[in-house]
C-alpha cells in the first residue's frame, strides 16, 4: 500500500485502511496524519502527536491552526481555545 491507496480510501470513507496505508507509504505531514488517525478513531492519540508536533515548532503559525483545527474536529472547543 502506498500513501496515494491511503488517501484513495480516506475519499472512500475507510478511515483505519486510510491510516495503514498512510503510515505504510510514510512521508505524510504529522497534522494531516493527524486528523486521520482522529477519523479512524484513535482521537487521543492523534490530539498528542499534534500536540508533540507543535511542541516542535515553536513559534509557528501553522502547525498551532492545524492543533486547533483537529481539537474543533474532536469536539474540544474549550481546549481549542
């Protein structure tokens, strides 16, 4: 499986084969990777691995909206905040 299989089931709605197939074809942004382990369920893991991400771009914009997007998703407005 290949990342472009990954994002060919995400279209399709198959959250968790999205997720192997994604982490199989490797290279995939983190906040992305992200908001898909969220789709497939894993919603607490994806909040600490963007939450790592973020941690490790201090001072940048975008992967601070993308934390903030995900969190939105999660229904964790209070901590999006």
């Amino acid at each position: 499986m290949t990342s472009l299989e990954g994002y060919q089931k995400l279209a399709q709605g198959d959250y968790p084969g999205a997720l192997a197939a994604i982490r199989k074809g490797g290279g995939a942004d983190p906040l992305q990777l992200a908001i898909v382990q969220h789709l497939a369920g894993e919603t607490d893991e994806a909040i600490k691995a963007a939450v790592k991400h973020v941690d490790s771009h201090v001072n940048e914009v975008q992967p601070l909206a993308g934390l903030i997007d995900l969190l939105w998703r999660a229904e964790r407005k209070d901590e999006a905040k």
